[in-house]
C-alpha cells in the first residue's frame, strides 16, 4: 500500500489551453488548437529549425489541421521537440530561484532515489539525462534561472525531446505536482508520436492519481480517494503491459474495502480515520479488516467485489462474518477458487456452503461439480452429486463432462441409463458428452453398439438437424472406424460448419480413405466459400496427400 501513498494524477475536468504565441512571431500553434490563445497550463510542439510564412500563414509541409492533431510538427525530417508549461524549478522540486547549491542538492537527491516500480529502462535512463540538463541550464544559463537582482523570472517552459517526455512525468509526480501531470499527460497521450512512451506517461498519471487518493485519505474524504483510485486503477488497466504491476492489485484492494465503507449503513468516522491511515501506510491490514468485519455492511457486496477483482484469500476472510451469504457470493467464490486453482479454498467454500444449508441449492451443487472437475477433484464432484436430492438436467451434464474428461466414460454412460430411467429429459449437451464418452473409454469395440442406440435416442427426440449433436456422432463413428456411418452422418446434415467438413475429412484420410478425403476439401472449397479450412482440415489434407503418395509410389514399384 506504500505505493498508494506516493504519486499524482486525475483525468482533468477541464481542458487546458496553451500558452502560444501568435504564429507570425516564432510559427508555432497552439497544440489544443486553440491558435494564438492564452492559458495557464499546456504543451506545443515545435522543431530545432524555424521556416517563414506567407502572409502570416504556415507554408509548405507545416500544412496540418491543428484542431485535428494534438501537436504541430514544423518540419517533418527534423527532431521534435515539446514544450511543456514547467519550469527547471518545478521539475526538480525547488522554489523559483533557489540558491545553487539547494539545485544541486535536489538534483543529487533525485538521482539516487528509489523509482516507482513499473517504469522501462528507457524511462529511468531519460530520468537521469533530464536532471542532468535541468542542473546545467540553472546553473549555467541565466534565461532558465531567472535573477532576483534583476528581478527577472526564470523561464516559464521547457523544450524537451518527446523521448524524455515521461520522464519529465515521472520527476512531475515525484515531486507533488499532481496538477501539471494530469494536464500534460493528458493531452499527451492523445498525440501519436506519444504512442512508444504510453507505457510510462499512463502510469505517471496513474500514480497521480494514487497521489489525489491520498489527499482524500488524509482529510479522511474515503469517497474521493475512492474515485481517485477508480481513475488511476482505468489508467492502469487501458495499457495491457500495466496490468501485472504490484500497484494494481494494491489498488483493486484498497478500492474493495473503499466500497465496503462506502455502502456501510452507519458512518464510523473512527473507522474511516483508521481505514485512511491504513492506505496511508500508517496502520495495520490485519486491524482494520478486524474493524470492517465487525462493521454493519452488507458484506455480501464486498465478498464479490473482492472476487471480482481476484483477491479470493481476503473474501474468504469476510464470508464466516457475513450471517446470510447469497447464492451469487457462494458462486462467485467457488469461480474464484477454480480461477486461483486452491483446491484447499475450495474445500473451505463447500464446507461453508453446508453449513449454511444451501447444500441442497441445485444451482450451486452444479457450481461445486465444475470446480471440482476444474481442479481434478473427481470423487469429490461425484460426492456432491449423490448427496445432492433434486437433481436438473444441468448438474447431470456437469457430472457427464467432469467424468468424460478424466476419462471415466463407462461411468457416465451407467450415469445416462439411470437419468433415462427417472424421466430427465437430454439436451444437446448431454448427447455431446455420451456420445464422447463411447470414445474414451477402456472398452471402445463393446461400446460401439451403445453409441448406435445414442444415435437412435438423438433423432427420435428431434436433435437430428442440430449440427454440433451431429458433428459429435460423425466424430465417434470416425473414431470406430466406421466410415460408412460416418458418411451417411454427413450426407443427412441440413447445416455443416467448418468443425462437421473438417471431422469428416479427417475420418477418410484416417481410416486409409486418401482419394475420398481430397475430393471432399476440394468439395468443401467450391461448395462452401463462407466456410475457411482450420488447423485440423489442413493437417487431414496432408495426411491424405502424404498417403496418396506412398500409394502411388507402391504401384510405380509393383509395374
């Protein structure tokens, strides 16, 4: 949580403008688009060389819409660039004009510092080359340093290379200048040229906003530190190479908890005291979670925000607190268990569920055969099963998947007699798993007459057109060996997907049916255009034409 504690940024509410100068005096525009506008805080874009204009207007390759584009490039061949609304002073946290050695100082400081975790290299090497120049222009250049005697100010911006851009952020932040780097790195990231430096910019302004949070938390205002995590916590999860920062699951945490405070039913200023110094790295995680479970909030919303966002060990913390936990919570725990793959939470839900009566819950019994199945917990997923009463159609499929894909398919074809014999109707999943079960089993030569009788079952209750049903048949009599019921399979199906031509293909060129297998992909090819040859087609393709080969060159060797 010390992260939290250690940043800046919010996305701004307003738009902010840019300080340009009119175009005629050094051909710039205004990176907003607002040309020749006055503003406090903004950035432009300009190059290392200056060209003329034509009557006050751009000329030439400067032709660009700058309510378009977020920045103006003046010439296209030569170096950017950026001109950001800081000072030398601001970046490196000193007062305007400080005493040199105080710049030195600061600089020193700055350069041994720990960064935040999650910066590139790129990033942390520009860092260093950015207080190096920000040290020579304050010490050796008097238009950037100002001069109290003189009562001239130091300079009110800087150009940059857009490489150092992030890191002119990431000083910004480290410093508290919360404000600047919101505006700046908003209106960077906007910009195309900011696009290899995303990375960084995006998490210097999340790292603002963990600084806002923080403001929030120390004038114990949880509901704005709250929305300030929020943004930072959308910051970080719009850039895929952000997401496996330790700050994000600190986020998600603290965030969790912020709305459990907020939905509680009394206002607790002593908690929310506590719970501020806590994210503040000021307090102990195992106090204030002693605090929140004795706190009256439906705690039924914080266990599934908690799972949402992955933090399954500190749900189950809340669950023995929580007198009436919900189905949804109960779910939501169990697909959290499966997700972390613990056998051992898993065990502790169900145990938890038994003991609050939902044992017998159908819909929850199925949940606890999936996990089971999930985490290769077989007997277990049978024993939820036979203890539970009523049994729906789905906790049988449930049980039928789990047992066919460890591989126990003489089992569920007992279990598919005993649901036929108390009345439970099949659908179109549970055809799918008998009819592959025929297939994994120990036995497949006695099982091929079982697979017959499935096939009677699927048309007489109507699911002879549905073409996944029927894919699943064409595969098991392919599997047999069966290449004559494989094809009258295919032949009666009114749709045929890639899956149905590929499964069929695939059972002539393994069942040394080589001639049969080509003319079917060319028949594919020229009959169904929608359709395009997966994986699986092409490696049935090549079987058939590895084997046609060999079949010609036996008989070149018989003539």
């Amino acid at each position: 949580m010390a992260a939290l504690a250690h940043a800046l940024l919010s996305v701004p509410s307003r738009c902010g403008l840019c300080r340009a100068v009119n175009p005629k005096d050094n051909y710039k525009l205004c990176v907003w688009g607002f040309s020749r506008a006055i503003a406090r805080y903004g950035i432009s874009i300009s190059s290392v060389s200056t060209r003329k204009t034509d009557g006050g207007n751009l000329t030439g390759p400067w032709a660009l819409n700058a309510a378009d584009a977020l920045i103006v490039v003046h010439n296209a061949t030569a170096r950017t660039t950026v001109e950001i609304p800081v000072t030398c002073y601001q970046l490196i946290g000193v007062p305007e004009q400080a005493e040199k050695d105080v710049v030195v100082e600061a600089v020193i400081d700055l350069k041994s510092a720990k960064i935040d975790e999650g910066y590139t290299m790129h990033a942390i090497k520009s860092r260093k080359d950015l207080l190096m120049n920000v040290r020579e222009k304050l010490i050796f250049e008097p238009e950037y340093a100002g001069s109290k005697k003189e009562n001239i100010p130091p300079k009110s911006s800087l150009h940059i290379p857009w490489a150092w851009l992030p890191a002119a952020l990431c000083l910004l932040q480290e410093v508290g200048e919360v404000k600047l780097v919101q505006d700046i790195g908003q209106a960077a990231v906007q910009h195309p040229d900011a696009k290899p430096y995303t990375h960084d910019l995006l998490l210097s302004m999340a790292l603002a906003e963990c600084a806002t949070a923080k403001i929030g938390f120390e004038k114990t205002k949880v509901s704005q530190g709250f929305e300030a995590l929020a943004r930072a916590q959308c910051l970080l999860r719009s850039k895929k190479s952000l997401e496996k920062i330790s700050l994000l699951s600190q986020i998600d945490k603290a965030k969790a908890i912020c709305e459990c405070l907020i939905a509680s039913k009394g206002s607790d200023l002593k908690l929310e005291e506590a719970f501020s110094l806590f994210l503040l790295g000021q307090g102990s995680e195992a106090a204030i979670v002693e605090k929140l479970q004795k706190l009256e909030v439906d705690k039924n919303k914080l266990i599934q925000s908690l799972c949402k966002q992955g933090n399954l060990k500190q749900a189950l913390q809340f669950l023995p607190h929580e007198p009436n936990p919900f189905q949804q919570t109960y779910e939501l725990l169990l697909l959290s268990c499966t997700h972390h793959k613990s056998l051992s939470d898993g065990l502790e839900v169900h145990r938890h569920i038994v003991d609050g009566g939902w044992d017998q819950d159908p819909f929850l019994a199925t949940k606890l055969i999936e996990m089971y199945s999930a985490l290769d917990s077989i007997d277990n997923a049978r024993e939820v099963f036979d203890k539970t009463r009523k049994r729906t159609i789905y906790m049988w499929n449930a049980l039928f998947r789990a047992l066919t894909l460890a591989g126990h398919g003489t089992e569920v074809l007992d279990l598919y007699r005993q649901m036929n014999t108390v009345g439970i109707s099949s659908d179109r999943f549970t055809y799918t798993y008998v009819l592959k079960a025929c297939v994994v089993s120990e036995c497949l030569s006695s099982l091929l007459q079982k697979g017959k009788e499935i096939h009677g079952h699927i048309l007489k209750n109507g699911y002879g057109a549905h073409v996944h049903v029927m894919t699943t048949l064409l595969d098991m009599y392919a599997r047999f060996g069966c290449v004559f019921y494989a094809s009258s399979v295919f032949d009666q199906m009114q749709i045929r997907n890639v899956v149905s031509w590929s499964a069929m293909i695939a059972c002539y060129a393994k069942n040394g049916r080589p001639y049969e297998a080509l003319e079917l992909f060319r028949e594919m090819i020229l009959d169904a255009q929608d359709l395009f040859p997966n994986p699986v087609t092409m490696v049935s393709v090549l079987q058939a034409c590895a084997a046609l080969t060999a079949l010609e060159q036996g008989r070149s060797k018989v003539r």
